[in-house]
C-alpha cells in the first residue's frame, strides 16, 4: 500500500530541514518566510534491520525497503486559508496525504551558536499549533459548507445518500465552528467512507514533530512545565509526537553506519529522530510490515495490522485476493536461525495458512494463488 505525510508548519520551525534530511533532495531551507514555494515530494526508504538480514540469507539479487511519501509545502501563517502568505496555494498538494506531520519549533530564536527568526517573534509551541490547526480548521470549513451547499436539493428531495451525506458533515461543520478538527467527530465505517471522498485535512491522523536544536536552550530543557503542556495536549488530543533534531538529521544524511552513529555522537545527537519519526508514523496509522524473499529479491511490504493473508496479498498484486489459495508463512527470525527453508519447515516452523490467517509484522510469507 501507499503512504504519504504531509509536512506542515510555520515558517522556520524546521520543516525544509527535515525534508532535506529524509530525503536527501536539497530544496532550499534558508532562514526566510516563503523560501519553499513549490510543493517538495520525496520517496523516503522505511529502514528495518530485518529486511537486509533476510536479503544476506537469501542471497537476493535485489533488496527493497518499504517507502513513505513525504510532501513538504511552504510554511502557513494566520490568515493562510484566506490568502496571506504563500502556504494557502499548496494545502491541496496534501489532501491526498495518509496523515499529516506538524512541524513544532522547541528550539530558542538565539542558541546554537545561531540565530533563527521566528514570524511571530517568540516561541510558543501551543500558540503555533493553534495557528496551524485554525488555518486547517477554516479551509476545511470552507470545503464542508460548499459541499452542504451543493447537497441542499437533493436532501429537500430526500435523497437517501444525500441525507447521509449531509447529516454527518453537519456534524462536522459544528466541530470545525467549535475549532475542533475534524477527527474529533465520531463516525461510523459508513460515514468514514463519505466524508473521506471530501479529503478533508483534519481527518487526518496528526503526528508532531517537536524540533529541537543540540546546543541551544530547548523548551523541554528550559520550561520542563510548558513541555508537559504541550505533550498532554497532543497525547490528549488523540495524536503522537516524536522529539527530534531536524539539523543533525540534515548535518547526517549523507553518512551511513558506524560513521553515521559516530558523527552523531560528535554532533551530541540522541536517538535516531528520523528512525523514530516513521516507526511513530507507522504506530499512528496502524501499519505493520511482511516479507518475500528469495533469489531474485527481498522486499518488505506495508500493510494495516489486522489484515487477513488474502488482503495482504494485495499489497503484492489486487489479483491475490481473489485467487488465493493458501500462504506458506514463516516468522522472519525463525527462517534466519534455521539457516534454511529446508531446516525451518523440518522444524516446524513454517506453517500452511489459509484466508483467516492474520498477517503478524515480521512474517515472511510465499502466496499460492
């Protein structure tokens, strides 16, 4: 399956930055309002240990990784959904996202050994999450009363879809009046299918990218109070958060390995922000991986948890699901202590599932169809 974040933010919190870091690409990250003016997209690999071990054991001619698509679009300011700045012209380029990533400076204007403007003159993560969310808040306001505009006839008329339709955006077009996102709206699978044509931006899953900057006076550092703040609204709000550096990551993107963990120990680097940004996103959309290996490739497939070996299957060809027979399955770890399928099914440990089975993240698994 596909899966795309979109980046958002104010100006020079950090988005730029990331995006160069998670994808390698240069767009530009000056330390101006407005640089980014055109929608950035990257193809980011899912890094998994498990994926090159099995590709070794099975000596493949090709390894391929998992993959996220990060869009990046220029930062939104108050009033962005009614034309100030630059960021209104590019929230379509995200509608299509799987969720969103909320950029939130923690990192002081001067520190560092720098000096970073911020467009409101002082750092206040809750108030620019305000802003940001309010921004999204108004243009999906927007698009829900034009769409309830255009269903009025059909509802006097009593149109059944109509009626269904126009019932569960009223409910959301009082949320958004109440400045709630839309995900706070409770909704049945139905009613998830309607509005979800619509595309709307806070349906989507949130996650915040709290940036910080080693060296500097950090809000968590600095007001441990306000940190918490923060982090209890995003938990409470039903969201994720991932603390990171969006210049080490940047400083660190062309090193790999042993190097890599080295320049980040010089760099006073922490954990590996970017490894903990797409595990984050993939515990936010509910996303688990299964392998193929063999010969000619080893490749990891992104798929919801949950899934049955059929819907899984999908994500190799739509084909799977309904010609699928059964799933010969093995836990990746098992195959590799066996040392060969041989030795791992005269174990016991690779099984003949059928169309109940559930996929587990890790399964290594060859379809009969």
């Amino acid at each position: 399956m596909g899966l795309s974040i979109g980046i958002v933010g104010l100006p020079n919190v950090g988005k730029s930055t990331l995006f160069n870091a998670l994808t390698k690409k240069g767009v530009p990250a000056e330390n101006y309002p407005f640089c980014t003016i055109d929608p950035s997209v990257g193809i980011v690999a899912v890094p998994d240990e498990r994926l090159a071990k099995l590709s070794i054991f099975s000596k493949s001619a090709k390894t391929i990784p998992g993959a996220i698509e990060f869009v990046d679009i220029a930062g939104l300011v108050e009033g962005a959904s009614k034309g100030e700045g630059l960021g209104n012209k590019f929230l379509a380029n995200i509608r299509e996202t799987d969720a969103i990533l909320e950029m939130v400076r923690l990192f002081p204007i001067v520190g560092g050994g720098t000096e970073i403007a911020h467009v409101y003159g002082s750092v206040d993560p809750l108030r620019d999450i305000s802003v940001i969310n309010l921004e999204l808040i108004l243009a999906d306001f927007e698009t829900v009363t034009k769409r309830r505009g255009n269903l009025v006839r059909d509802v006097k008329r009593g149109d059944k879809a109509a009626v269904a339709e126009d019932a569960v955006l009223a409910r959301i077009e009082k949320a958004l009046e109440e400045s709630k996102l839309a995900n706070t709206v409770e909704m049945t699978e139905e009613e998830a299918k309607i509005v979800k044509q619509l595309n709307l931006l806070t349906t989507k899953k949130f996650l915040y990218g709290l940036n910080k900057r080693s060296g500097a006076s950090n809000l968590d550092e600095s007001d441990p109070e306000k940190f918490k703040e923060l982090t209890d609204f995003i938990v409470e709000s039903g969201a994720q958060y991932v603390v990171l550096d969006a210049k080490i990551e940047d400083d660190l993107k062309d090193f790999e390995g042993e190097e890599k963990e080295l320049m980040r120990s010089e760099l006073a680097g922490e954990d590996d922000g970017i490894t903990n940004l797409i595990e984050q996103a993939y515990n936010l959309l509910g996303l688990e991986t299964f392998f193929t290996t063999g010969e000619d490739e080893t490749r990891a497939w992104t798929i919801q948890k949950g899934s049955s070996a059929p819907i899984a299957g999908t994500a190799i060809h739509t084909d799977f699901k309904d010609k699928f027979i059964r799933a010969e399955v093995v836990y990746w770890s098992d195959l590799l202590d066996a040392g060969s399928y041989a030795e791992a099914r005269a174990k016991g440990k690779v099984r003949t599932e059928g169309k109940e089975y559930i996929v587990k993240d890790g399964d290594v698994i060859e379809f009969k169809i």
